[in-house]
C-alpha cells in the first residue's frame, strides 16, 4: 500500500504539469527576437523551403540523360502457309543532346535554382517588413491605451468639477453636460483603444502560431529615433539588395535559357540505334535456315518547320514580357525609394518641431497655469482645460511617431536593408 505522502507528492505533480499546460508559456519578445520568428513562421517562408528542393529535383532530373528505348519484336507467316519461318528482333535506341541542347537545359535549371532563391528571400523579406509594422502598431497601440486612461482620467475630474460647481450655481448646467459628454466620450474611446490593441495581439499571435493560452509580453517603447537610415544616395548597391528586382531578374534568366533551348530544338532529336535478329527462313535449296543479323543506325526527328518557328516566336515574347517586367519594376523601385526617403525626411521634421518647439511650449503652459491657480488668478476648471491640451498634444506626438517609424522601417526595407 502507498504511503499517504508519495500519493500527495504525485498528485502535487500531476497537478503542476496540468498547470503548466493550460496557462501555456510566457512568450516575451524584443523587434528582433519577434521579427525572427514570424519569418520563421510565415507560410510563404516554409513554402520556398520546400520549392528550393522541388528545384534541385527537377535541375537533377532535367540534367539527366535522355531515357532509353527498348523494343523486342518476333514474327512469323502463320498467316501464310506457316513453313516455320519466324524472327525474333531486339532494338535499342538512344536520344543525344547536342552541345547547345545541354547548354540550354544547364541554364534553364540554374535559372529556375536561382529564381528559387529569390523567391525566399522576397518572402522573407515581406515577412519581415510586415512583422516590424506590426510590432510597430503594438507598441503604439498600447502606449495609445496608457495615454487614454490619463484623458479618461482627466475627463472625470473635470467633469465633477464643473458638476460640483454646477450645483453651487458658480457653473451652468450646459457646462455640466459638456463636460460629462465628453468624460463619456473619453471612455468609449479608451475602450476603442483596448479593443485594437487586443486585435493587434491577436494578429500578433496569429503570425508567431503562438497557442491561445501563451502569454504575449513586447519589449520596448516608440520613442524620438536615435538613428535614421540612410539615405538612397548613401547607401551603396541598394539595388542589389532588392529580393523583388533579384527576382525579377531571375526570371529574365530563365526566360532567355527557354530562348536558347528553342533555338537548340532547330537540330531536331539525334538518337543513336542498335539492332538484332534472329531469324528462321527458308533458303532454297537447303530448305530452314538460321540467320542471324546486327547493325547500328543513326536517326534525326527534324521538327516541323512551322511548329518550331511558334514556339521560338512564343519564347522570344515571354522574354520581352520578362524584361518589360524588370525595367518597370526598377523604375517603380527608384520612385518608391526617393519618395520613401522624402516621406522619412518630412516626418523627421515634424517630429523633431513636436519635440523641440511644442513640446517645451506645452509644458511651460502647464506649469504657468498651475502656478496661476494656486495664487488664484485661473480656476480650476481653466487649469484641468490646458491639461488637457497638453494631452491633446502628446496623442498627436504618439500618432506621429508611429507614422515616422512606419516609415523609417519602410525606407529600410526599400534600401534592401
């Protein structure tokens, strides 16, 4: 019989591990650590994963020698006058690839390899962009629900006062009502906020496959940037680190093999051809005899002419698509990155006025109107007002920030960092 202590100690532990795997894990997570596990984790990601070795597949297969063929014949006149005559013959043919023909073959794999991998990074790289937006929009989300309950807070002291003014007659009822109004206002949008951010969570938890009982925790806070990115006549090459034009360009490769191998196809199908025969005949006088025949032979499927000029004229057109696509694709980029730089810029400037100019004014404007209500000279009432101007300030400061770093983020992203 088990003593009472080893059946508690085994309930105790049986207890802990259900515990553990109902309240799930806490999951904290810094930009980098978050940015790095939704692109872990994103579908597309995976799926290059999996295209890569599709790819190395088909180069393997591709590569690969023609298949041979293989025939076995036998005849007889059993529908003639049947003297035993019979043949037994067996053949063996062999495609061969011209020069040109694996050439082609070798570029259209290599093209397809390395559109593969552009292929990745591209998904990686919109992973990663949209993983930092929405880190981004958490982080202000949740810095906009902190700001609210102050303005709630503030909406309700003022309201009660001009309430409790209101019932000594000192205000009238019309300010009564306005300012509950808005006290009211500040709660459902204090509510409002609650309700994005627990959707942003959501999101959040969606691209990360985290499980419904883990805790979320996001480390850090939007704040002025320290560090701004580089503009596009810095940075060096950033062309050549856009995924999209790489991938574009890949394209282009393959599409200009594809013209290669049709013109290859100009030589038709060469195949080389070996043959045996045992046959039983009859040779007069001597009447059945055994005969034995082998050889090789050479053989050239030519295509037809007008079949093969289509197909070539369909392959030249899919290139000329192929690089109308990359050339529009830089232009766009160009624009995008120079109006990305301009946008940051801007921001930048605005920011910094909030932070050097209305800010500093914002404050200077409190700290006189709390003076000038503790020696009498404004009520209350006045001095909650330019609070709440200040605060007014701030949630258009945070509305900012977020904007600017959203920009920031896309500028990098357009500089192929």
């Amino acid at each position: 019989m088990k003593s009472p202590i080893f059946v508690l100690r085994h309930i105790l532990l049986i207890t802990l591990f259900l515990s553990q795997t109902v309240s799930g894990e806490v999951l904290q997570f810094t930009l980098d650590t978050f940015v790095e596990r939704a692109v872990a984790k994103d579908l597309g990601v995976g799926e290059s994963v999996y295209a890569q070795d599709v790819a190395e597949a088909r180069k393997t297969a591709a590569l690969a020698a023609p298949d041979p063929e293989v025939s076995l014949s036998y005849g007889t006149d059993a529908l003639g006058n049947d003297e035993g005559e019979r043949a037994i013959g067996l053949s063996l043919s062999q495609s061969i690839r011209l020069p040109g023909q694996k050439k082609a073959l070798r570029e259209i794999a290599t093209a397809e390899t390395a559109l593969v991998n552009a292929s990745r990074r591209e998904a990686s790289r919109q992973a990663a962009f949209r993983a930092k937006k929405l880190y981004l929009q958490v982080l202000a989300a949740r810095e906009r629900v902190s700001f609210a309950r102050q303005v709630s807070e503030l909406a309700d002291e003022l309201a009660t006062f001009v309430a409790s003014a209101a019932g000594r007659g000192e205000a009238s009822g019309i300010d009564a009502g306005q300012t509950k109004l808005k006290s009211l206002a500040a709660k459902e949008k204090q509510a409002a906020h609650e309700q994005g951010l627990s959707e942003l969570q959501a999101q959040a938890r969606a691209i990360l496959r985290a499980k419904p009982m883990d805790e979320l925790i996001f480390e850090g806070a939007l704040a002025f940037p320290e560090e701004r990115p580089s503009s596009p006549d810095d940075a060096l090459n950033w062309r050549s680190r856009r995924s999209d034009l790489a991938l574009a360009s890949r394209k282009e490769d393959r599409a200009t093999a594809r013209v290669k191998e049709k013109k290859a196809a100009r030589w038709g199908t060469w195949r080389l051809e070996g043959f045996m025969e045992h046959a039983r005949e009859i040779d007069d006088p001597g009447g059945l005899e055994r005969e034995k025949s082998h050889g090789i032979g050479f053989a050239v499927e030519l295509p037809w002419w007008g079949r093969r000029q289509a197909e070539e004229r369909e392959a030249k057109a899919e290139l000329g698509a192929a690089s109308l696509r990359r050339d529009v694709l830089a232009e766009s980029i160009a624009i995008e990155v120079r109006t990305a730089a301009d946008r940051e810029k801007i921001l930048f400037q605005r920011l910094s006025n909030f932070r050097d100019l209305l800010f500093p004014l914002a404050e200077s404007n409190g700290k006189d109107a709390l003076e000038a209500y503790s020696q009498g000279q404004i009520s209350l009432q006045q001095a909650l007002q330019v609070r709440e101007e200040t605060l007014r300030l701030r949630g258009e400061y945070l509305d900012l920030l977020l904007e600017y770093h959203l920009a920031a983020t896309h500028l990098r992203v357009a500089l192929g960092e």
